[in-house]
C-alpha cells in the first residue's frame, strides 16, 4: 500500500496597507472641519426656528392662515364664525322687549329681551320657533364655530327687499343660508 502525505499549504499572511501619516492627518483634519461646519449649520437652524417661532407668535393670524391656505392648495378659503347655542347654530334674533331700569346706586341699565332662531328655524315661520332669553344670558351661553364660505346667494324676500345671505357649510358637511347680521358675532 502506498503511504499517504498530508498536504500541508504554507499560511499566508495578509499584506497589510499601510496609510501613510500625512494622508491620514488630512483625513483627521477633514474630519475635523465637516465636524466644525455641521455644528455650525445646527446652531444656524436652531436661531432661524426661533426666530421662526417669534415671528408666527406675533403675526396676524388672518394673515398667516390665508397665507398658508394660499400656498398650500392655491386657494384661500374664506371663513366666518357662527354663534352656537345648545349645539345648534344662531340663524338670528329679534328683539322683544327692551327695559330701562335703575340700579340700587341709580346708575341706568338696559335689560333686552330677545327671540333667538336657531338652526330648526330656517324659513323664520311666524310664529318662530325660539328660544326667548336676555340679551347677557344670550352672550354668556353662546359659543362660536368657524364655518366656510361657499357663497353669497341674494334672496327677494315678499315685499322686495334684497337680502344679502352667506351660504356657509360646517366642519361636519351642513350648509346653511345665514343673514349677514348675524356672522362674525
């Protein structure tokens, strides 16, 4: 039987690359100054939010939302509020009774009574569906929605008279025809 050898391979060694120290220095002081220049870029962006900050804290909000309604779609969306009263939309009112009177220290006080329509009340049938309550229990129960803007449709009313209305639709899809007197109060 012939004898068998074992193979043996001589182990090489990888060769290693040696970088030269000048190269290397330059790689350290790149380093270096792209560091020094990212840091300088951050402190850059951190003044500039704050001054961004600053400035929509004292612009005009009107202003800043037509802006950025502007240039977000490319169209402004024109807005307005509506008074709310038990979750029902302020659609007008009239007054009823108007009282002068006299404090105890004789200082004179207006008392005003009124019927408010609310958003049940779209034809303002006679006689009105209302709710009847002082003009300060009106102010202190009222709330505001903001509503768009969908138009300005002109209604004849039985004697003739033009009426301007706003044709308006709220966050939740209704839309409503409001009298102008009684938007933005």
């Amino acid at each position: 039987m012939a004898k068998l050898e074992p193979i043996v391979e001589p182990i090489v060694e990888p060769k290693q690359q040696l970088i030269e120290t000048d190269v290397l220095q330059k790689l350290v002081d790149n380093y270096g100054e792209m560091r020094e220049k990212t840091d300088r870029q951050t402190d850059q962006i951190e003044e500039l939010k704050k001054q961004n900050d600053m400035l929509i804290e004292v612009a005009d909000k009107g202003r800043t939302r037509d802006w950025l309604k502007k240039h977000d779609n490319g169209e402004i969306v024109r807005t307005l509020r509506l008074a709310v009263i038990d979750d029902k939309v302020v659609m007008g009112w009239e007054t009823t009774k108007s009282i002068v009177t006299r404090t105890a220290t004789g200082i004179p006080m207006n008392v005003v009574n009124m019927n408010v329509f609310i958003e049940d009340d779209k034809e303002f049938k006679k006689p009105p569906i209302s709710k009847k309550m002082s003009c300060d229990e009106f102010f202190d129960r009222k709330d505001s929605v903001i509503a768009e803007i969908l138009g300005r449709p002109i209604k004849v009313d039985d004697k003739g008279n033009k009426k301007e209305l706003f044709k308006v639709k709220l966050k939740d899809g209704r839309t409503l025809e409001i009298d102008g007197s009684f938007v933005n109060c």
